[in-house]
C-alpha cells in the first residue's frame, strides 16, 4: 500500500493534470467559435462564385471546354487530398478520418496516392505504408486562404499535368459541438450540372421559366472560368479545411472536458483513499499508545 505521502504527490499530480485539461478545453471552446466564423465567412464568396459558374452553365448554346470541369473517361491514377492535425488530444478525430478514408478506398478502380495536411494523419499512413505524394504540416491553428493556397495548386497542377485523372477530398464535416463527420467529395473534376442547374433556377432562384436570358461577360466567358475555376476549386479545400479545423477543436473540447471530470472523478476516489489510510494510521497510533499506557500500568 503507498504511503500517505505519496497518496497526496498523486492527488496533487492529477489536480495538476485537472488544471491543464481545463485550460486546455477553455482554449478549445474559444478557437472553435472563431472557426466557426471563419467557415461563415466564406460562404458569402463561394455562393457568389458558384452563381456565376451556373450562369455560365445556363448560357445558351455554351459547352465547358475547361480542362477542371472534363471528365475523362478512363480513370489511371486517384488523388486524394486527407485532412487531419498537428496535434492530439482531441480523442479520435484523427483516427476516425484515416480509418474512413482507408475505408472509403480500400478497392479503388485505380492506384490511389495521398496528399495528407496534418501531421497525425501522416504518421498514421506512413505506417500503413499507403503512397504518400506529400503532406502539409504545421498549418496556423487559424488558417487563411494563403496558408492553403498550395495545396489547392498542387491538387490542379497534378490533374492538368494528367499525373491523376480524379482528385478526391476526404475531411471532417463540422455538425455541432457533439457531432463531426467524415465527410468524402470529388473535388476534381469540378461538376457543374447544368440541367441541376436550371431545375434549380425554375424552382424559383430568381430565374422564371422559358429561355434563359443571355448575360455578356466582361473579360470574355473563356477567361472567367479560367479564373474561377481554380478559384473556386481552393476554396473548397479551403473551406473544408476550416471545416477540419472547428472539427478539431470542438472534438479536443470534448475530450479535455471528459478527462476533467474523469481527473476530478480520480481526485475524489484518492481522497477517500488518503482519509480511510490516515484513518487507519490514526487508530493504529492510539491502539500503540493505550497498549503502551496499559503495559506501563500493569508493570
């Protein structure tokens, strides 16, 4: 049995340890709501961006050329784009979302490389020994678009040069405090479904029914989607990296606040403890002293 000093460096130790999961689930909760606003912020310019795409699918007579938005019919070689942390203590965020993508391809119609952002999903993959193309470490526990940049460039470098023929995205998808999900998308080719399009537009978006008004564009059509099209193919990785990222924290959140209370739990449990051995040590010394008083009363 430990002794009672001991006892009491333990219930120090896990107070310590209390104190630092609390700061640390204190940390988590502010940084998430600023994700949250962060993934808010976007919205407003890839709505905008999006509109623009399907007006150009709505235009009369128009067909996309853009190498993004064609999809080939033979399918060599997948990229997929993985996102994870830097760090832990967030419970299984991590492991969720390198289990689901491992899942997601595990019979792939052709041989799959990864780009991982994070450093514990990379880990976790290199000792699964996957094909790893590159990987993004050390991101800003906040990042903005130009922290993220080259990983869009590199994803639209590969599929131009042809090097892969698809480029899928695999994150976690931010519901709520309590709720995350793996979430998998093809992020290239980019789809424009132009008859989703208009069902859409005569579904009441502000476009009525009958032929479609034609819009002029200035530059020419041809060079906004040469613009927007990687454009907008960064922003959802951007955005889904900052989907990621409220993930995270929110899932470090729950962990932190679960380890306080089970730390506090442990506190308890070892006070009692400590009570019950010094209890014990107490009467031992009084049964010492009355069997010493004794003896001396009877010599």
């Amino acid at each position: 049995m430990p002794s009672l000093r001991e006892m009491r460096l333990r219930i120090r130790s896990v107070g310590n340890i209390a104190q630092v999961t609390r700061a640390l689930q204190a940390v988590s909760a502010s940084r998430v709501r600023r994700a949250q606003q962060a993934v808010q912020a976007t919205r407003p310019y890839a709505t905008k961006a999006w509109d623009v795409l399907r007006h150009l699918a709505l235009q009369p007579g128009r067909d996309f050329v853009h190498p993004l938005l064609t999809h080939r019919e033979h399918v060599s070689r997948i990229l997929v784009v993985l996102v994870s942390s830097d760090r832990g203590l967030a419970g299984a965020y991590n492991a969720n979302i390198v289990r689901f993508g491992l899942e997601h391809f595990r019979q792939p119609p052709a041989p799959v490389q990864y780009v991982i952002v994070g450093r514990k999903g990379r880990d976790m993959l290199a000792r699964r020994r996957v094909d790893i193309l590159a990987d993004f470490s050390n991101l800003p526990a906040e990042p903005r678009f130009a922290d993220v940049s080259a990983i869009g460039r590199l994803a639209v470098d590969e599929y131009l040069q042809g090097k892969v023929d698809q480029v899928h995205l695999v994150y976690t998808r931010f519901v709520n405090l309590l709720r995350q999900e793996p979430t998998s998308m093809l992020l290239l080719p980019l789809e424009v479904d132009v008859e989703a399009s208009r069902v859409m537009a005569f579904a009441g978006h502000g476009v009525s029914r009958g032929p479609q008004p034609a819009y002029l564009y200035e530059p020419s059509e041809a060079e906004l989607i040469d613009q927007i099209v990687p454009r907008f193919t960064a922003l959802q990785l951007y955005h889904a990296i900052l989907e990621s990222t409220a993930s995270e924290q929110a899932a470090r959140m729950v962990a932190m606040q679960s380890a306080t209370q089970n730390a506090g739990e442990l506190v308890s449990a070892l006070r009692l403890e400590y009570n019950q051995a010094r209890q014990q040590a107490i009467t031992s010394d009084m049964l010492d002293i009355a069997g010493g008083v004794e003896a001396l009363r009877q010599g």
